[in-house]
C-alpha cells in the first residue's frame, strides 16, 4: 500500500514503539493521522505538528480495556476523517504479569474489540473503501517466554486472532488485508525495571539476569522496518522485526479436519 495520502489511525501512538512509528508515518505523507491514547502526550503532539505540517494530526482519548471507548474513538476518528479510514494500527501493550486480567485486556482483548469495530468503518460491503489492519504482536507471540508466560499467552493469542480473521474468505467481503507484525526486544519503557513482573517472580531471578544481557534494537529502527513493510506486506503476513532485521514468518499447517465424503 502506498500511504501518502491516506488516513491512519494508531491506537497507543505514544508507547515507545508508537511514538517512532507516528513520525515514520508521517515522512510518508499521510494525509490525516489519528493518535488515540489513554492520556496526551502534549509534547511528541507539538513536536510532530510543528515538523510535519502538510498532515493533519488528531488526538482521541481511548481505554483500550473498555469496548465502549474503542467505539467511541472510532466514532470520532470517522468523524474526524469523513468515514475513510485506509489503515489501523493497535499497538498498544503491557508486560506485567503481576497484573493478570489488566494484561489480557491490553494486549488481546481490546486489540479484538479494535479490529472489529474497524472492520465495520473498513468493510467494502458495508461502504468502506477496504484497507489494512495491523496489529502489533511480539517475539513473544511466535515463541513463548517463560519469563512472562501470561503476556506471551496474550501475544500468540493476538497473532492466532490476526492470522485467523485474514481469511480469503473473509478479505472477498470485506476488502481488508490484517498484518501482524512481531517485534523483538526494543529498547523502550515496556523492557525496563522487569524485576517482580515475571509470572513466577520466585524462581525468575536466573532467567533475569540473562535477559540483563540480551540485545535490543532501537525503537527507532523497529518503527522504520515496520512502516515499511506495510507498502508490501500481503493478506495474511507475519512479520518478525528483530535486531534491525525484517522477516516474514512461515508457518507449518500441523492440523485440517478430516471430511465426509
């Protein structure tokens, strides 16, 4: 997809990651870009606004733990956007698993409740013009982390979601590709002070301390590769972005239903 011109939403624009990837779309000459976040960020508002002056830029409050407020934002955004929404971006996340229900909210539940509520504003068969939906996963969503068992339950869950609701079938109808792109370790507020977040925070310590030493790439890089791979990124994809390097998953079919003939 070519995305000069068109209107983005991003739903969590001033987490780390989300930050960086507002101005990299920006540089792509979006026409209008929505930033939906449970608080402003006034500052990377200002900063954005000042250096990217032929877009348009918006910020719409949203609790992406509560679907009335996703519906809400999508109201306004369309509003906002004169019902032409081309892309949408659920990047919002949390890894702490002290905090069980709040981190499969986050991480999952709302991202389904997003994606839905887009696909109505999106679908062609519905008066959408089509587009693409894109939802950010992790490392921890292709490979499981025993650090974070409960966040990486949520991340493989968005990825399973993601990769089920691009069925062929579905994309006839409704004229929307869904990407899921898998970060890897970035360095961002998300990976700091991790101590006392793991699931079993007793037996963690040696897993801890290794994690002290695993190598992170830039929020900056990762949100480059990232809208980059939306100009080409097909139906369906998977994307692993990692240490500055772009690769599209594979994904081995372990299970089909048997038939009646």
């Amino acid at each position: 997809m070519d995305l000069k011109g068109k209107n983005i939403i991003y739903i969590g624009g001033f987490g780390g990651i989300g930050q960086k990837c507002l101005e990299a779309f920006l540089k792509k000459q979006v026409k209008h870009l929505v930033i939906c976040d449970l608080h402003i960020n006034t500052d990377v508002l200002k900063t954005l606004e000042s250096s990217y002056t032929d877009s348009c830029l918006t910020y719409i409050p949203i609790d992406i733990t509560k679907r009335q407020s996703i519906v809400e934002a999508f109201k306004l955004a369309a509003t906002k956007l004169d019902s032409t929404i081309d892309v949408v971006v659920n990047g919002c996340g949390l890894m702490d698993d002290r905090y069980i229900d709040l981190t499969i909210d986050i991480n999952l539940t709302g991202v389904i409740h997003s994606t839905l509520i887009a696909l109505d504003y999106m679908d062609k068969s519905k008066g959408g013009r089509g587009g693409l939906i894109v939802n950010i996963s992790s490392v921890a969503g292709l490979e499981p982390s025993g650090m974070f068992a409960i966040y990486s339950a949520a991340k493989c869950g968005l990825t399973a979601f993601t990769r089920a609701l691009a069925n062929p079938l579905y994309f006839a109808h409704t004229g929307v590709s869904l990407v899921t792109m898998c970060p890897g370790f970035t360095d961002t507020a998300l990976l700091s002070s991790i101590r006392g977040k793991e699931t079993l925070t007793d037996y963690a310590g040696p897993m801890a301390q290794r994690f002290a030493f695993v190598k992170k790439q830039s929020a900056e890089v990762c949100a480059v590769n990232m809208i980059d791979i939306l100009t080409k990124a097909k139906n369906g994809s998977v994307w692993m972005l990692d240490l500055g390097k772009v690769k599209e998953m594979e994904f081995t079919v372990l299970w089909k239903p048997a038939m009646n003939e």
